[in-house]
C-alpha cells in the first residue's frame, strides 16, 4: 500500500543507542531567586503606575488622531460648500471668512475721561427735560378730555333729577277758579327752573 516505503509507525533499528532507565530521588529544591526590590527615591513607580501610565498615553494618541480627523472633516465640508456655491451663484462672490483684525485699546486720560461724563450728564439732562414736558403735555390733554367727560356726565345726571311743576286743576267754588286771583286771571308765578348745572 506504501509502494514499500513503510509508514513512521514501524519498529525502526536501534543504531547503537543505547537503552537506559532512570530512577526518581528525592532531592533538596534549588533556592528561589531574590525579588527585585522597588527603586527608592522621591517617585517610586509601580507596574500599576507604568500600566495607567501607558493606557493614559494611548487615550491621549487616540483623541489627537481623532480631533485631527474631525478638523480634517470640517475642512473638507467647508470647502465643498463654497465650491457649491460657486457652481451654483458664481455672482455671489462669497469670501472665505477671515479672523477679524485685533483693535488697539486706546488709552483714554483723565482729561477725556472728564469731558465725556460731562458730555453724557449734560445729554442725559436734556433727554430728560424733553421727556418731562412732553409728558407734561400729554397729561394736559388727557385731564382737560376727562374733565370735560365728567362734566357732560354731571349735566345729564342733573337733567334728570329736575321735575317740571304740572298744572294744578281749579278748585271748585273758588271764585276765578284759582286761588287769590281775579277771574280769568292766571295764578302766582311759579319761581324759574333752576339750570342745569355745568
């Protein structure tokens, strides 16, 4: 079957080996080797130490190379954008934004300091005086219009409480047919009815 090759599973010459057994004694163990002692000074480290040491360097690799690719994306988009829009409205002449030109504080003296609160109080003061006399103004005319509707109010209230005096009939047997007249003659005159009041 093996084309007489044989296979590895038979008994093959022993070559001049020779054969031997060995027997177990028991024996004192060989010394354990001495721990390496930790390093002291000022900053000791430990295996711990050295593993958060590099967990905290790969954290930070890790977020360098992916704020870098979110600054890389945001590049892109904006760049796609403007070409957009240049494809799109040519006309519109969009400029790429510029970080704005840093102003100077000018140093203000004392002086000027002085003359501008001057300035500004003397602004204030008209600003107000305006404000007062048109509001003056504006409640002039708002209490003569209440005034005047508080007097039409009062004359039709008091229009209604004066009752006319009606006639009286004669009285029968009286002579004249009116008390303390001749016959025919009207009565006393009654007083004037009093105005309305204003």
């Amino acid at each position: 079957m093996t084309a007489d090759y044989g296979n590895y599973r038979a008994t093959l010459p022993i070559n001049g080996r020779p054969v031997a057994t060995r027997v177990g004694i028991e024996e004192t163990a060989p010394p354990q080797p001495d721990m390496p002692s930790l390093p002291i000074g000022s900053f000791p480290r430990t295996d711990r130490e050295f593993q958060a040491m590099k967990w905290a360097k790969d954290a930070l690799k890790l977020s360098k190379t992916a704020s870098d690719y979110v600054y890389n994306l945001d590049t892109r988009l904006q760049k796609a954008a403007r070409a957009h829009v240049d494809a799109l409205a040519p006309d519109l002449g969009v400029a790429p934004a510029t970080p704005a030109p840093v102003v100077q504080a000018k140093q203000v003296s004392p002086v000027d300091m002085a003359k501008t609160a001057a300035t500004m109080a003397k602004a204030i003061s008209t600003a107000a005086k305006e404000a007062i006399h048109d509001a003056s103004k504006a409640i002039a005319a708002e209490a003569e219009q209440a005034a005047r509707e508080a007097a039409k109010e009062a004359a039709i209230e008091a229009g209604k409480e004066i009752v006319l005096p009606t006639a009286e009939p004669p009285i029968a047997g009286a002579p004249g047919g009116a008390p303390g007249g001749a016959p025919g003659s009207p009565g006393p005159a009654m007083p004037p009815a009093p105005s309305p009041a204003r």
